[in-house]
C-alpha cells in the first residue's frame, strides 16, 4: 500500500515517512499543498498523511478540492491547532482522522492504521453507465441487445474507469491493474484503452473513453 505525505517540516516528513515503512508500506513525501495535490490526484494512493499548514495551498483547501472532485481516498490530517472549531473545520472539509501535533509515533501507526481500515463502498455487481451495463464478475459488456466478454486486463480498467468520477491517469491505471512493481509501461494502457474503445464502437454504443491531456482518462456519452 502507498501512502501519501504532504508535510513541509523536513525532519517530521523523514520521520512520518520512516514509520511508515516500517509499517510495510510505502511512502512519498511533498512539501507544498501545490506538488501535493497534483499527486493526490494521481489516485495512486491508498491514503494520505495531510498537513494544514503548508505552502501554495493550505491542507483544508487541498482537501476540499480532492473531495469536490470525487476523491475518497482516507485522509490523515496533522495539525499545531488543537481548538474544537479546527478540529472541526478539519472533519467537515473530509478528513477521515485528525492529529494533532505533537503525537506519539504509536498513536500515529494506531490512526493510520484507523483510516487504512476504512471500508470501501460496497457497489452492485452490475455496473451501468448511459447505454453501458456492465458485470465485472464475468467481464460481461452489454448495449441494448449486444453483448460481449472482456479480457482480464480490459475487465479491470473498465471497472476502474465505470466506478470513477474523475479522470484517471495513466500512472494509476498502470499502478492500479498490473501493480507498482510490473515492468508494463503506459504503452501497454494506452493498447488496452485502444482495445476498450473498438468494443464499445463494436457494441454500438454511445459512450466512448475521453482522453484529458497531462490529465488521464474517462468514460463519456456521445452527443446523439
């Protein structure tokens, strides 16, 4: 699992990022809200360590934006502030924890581990999206009355695409289906999403896979 740090105090970065790994997990470090939002939108991570205080973008304003934008991804946020309405401000932008500095370094493992618990909203096993209907348990595709099956790779960015509502870029696609350690480049996402697309026009449908440069990819309905 990978984990996010957006903390602009050198030392307690090194240090969180250190924990962390001696967690089991893996780490990466931003110090500014800027850089970190960029890679929060990556949606590479499985959770995110959150400063308030930070350069460029502050964290509730970072948080914010991550979470008008669809993105669930648990969020650990640090603070100096202790006061209730901060506390508050924090839980009410989306945090799903909040820490307040300074802390034990077990405390800090105990809500990390708390918001890695976080259980994922359960979906039906049928997916639909415009004329699409979807079934990931046996990779079936379906417009109307045509029907086809999915390989396992083309299975598995078709659900992350149908269940996302934001773009998805290429390095999450890749880290996502074929793993962080695969030596698979975005070539290989770039002829699967080539193969996605030749189904759908095959089934006739309307929806087709948009494509947002320096952004990534998502799923759109053709204009009648």
């Amino acid at each position: 699992m990978r984990v996010l740090i957006i903390e602009d105090e050198s030392r307690l970065a090194r240090t969180l990022a250190d924990i962390i790994e001696d967690m089991g997990l893996t780490s990466r470090i931003c110090a500014d809200g800027i850089t970190g939002m960029d890679e929060a939108l990556s949606g590479v991570y499985d959770a995110i360590v959150l400063d308030r205080m930070l350069p460029g973008m502050d964290g509730i304003e970072l948080l914010r934006r991550l979470r008008a934008g669809g993105h669930q991804v648990p969020v650990l946020m640090l603070t100096a502030r202790s006061e209730l309405q901060d506390r508050v401000t924090g839980l009410d932008a989306g945090a799903d924890y909040y820490l307040t500095k300074p802390f034990e370094n077990l405390e800090f493992r105990a809500c990390l581990r708390a918001v890695l618990r976080r259980q994922p909203q359960i979906l039906p096993d049928t997916r639909e999206f415009e004329d699409l209907r979807f079934t990931p348990s046996d990779g079936t595709l379906s417009c109307r009355e045509h029907s086809l099956r999915l390989s396992a790779k083309e299975k598995e960015i078709l659900d992350l695409l149908i269940t996302q509502n934001h773009p998805l870029s290429k390095e999450a696609i890749l880290n996502r289906v074929w793993g962080y350690d695969s030596e698979a480049t975005s070539n290989n996402v770039e002829a699967y999403i080539s193969f996605l697309r030749k189904k759908l026009s095959l089934l006739g449908s309307r929806v087709t896979i948009g494509a947002q440069r320096n952004i990534g990819y998502r799923l759109e309905a053709k204009t009648p």
